[in-house]
C-alpha cells in the first residue's frame, strides 16, 4: 500500500486551520488607547500547541493512511 505524504500535509494544514481560526499565538489585539475593557473571543494557542492538535486530529483520520496507521508508518 503506497503512502501519499501530500495527504497527510493536506489533512495536517486543515486540521491546523480549523484549530486556529478562533485562536491567536501571543497577546490578543487589543487597541491600548481603549478605555473600556471588551471581552476577547477566542483563545491563546501557540504554534506548537496547534501542530500538536492538528497532528491528533490526522491521527484520528480514517481517510489519511498515515493517520490511522501511524504506528505501522513510523515503525519501518
């Protein structure tokens, strides 16, 4: 069975959009000059904390060969 390293990318990629989209790495935009204070959506999420998410999430992927069988990929 041939692996495809450009599915587990894509599905990697997709799964750190989704993770990110209500998230932000750092401080959260906020104008300093504001006097009053606005509830912030979203949350902090590093890089590495969203790659590591993103990476579980293909591991749950039944459709990424790589993902469902990492054990079988990573052990030749």
């Amino acid at each position: 069975m041939n692996v495809d390293p450009a599915m587990f990318s894509q599905a990697l990629m997709f799964h750190a959009h989704r993770y990110s989209k209500g998230a932000w790495a750092g401080e959260p935009e906020t104008d300093p000059t504001q006097d009053f204070d606005e509830p912030v959506e979203g949350w902090e999420l590093t890089p590495q904390e969203c790659i590591d998410l993103a990476y579980g999430g293909v591991l749950r992927e039944k459709s990424v060969i790589c993902g469902t069988r990492a054990q079988w990929c990573t052990s030749s």
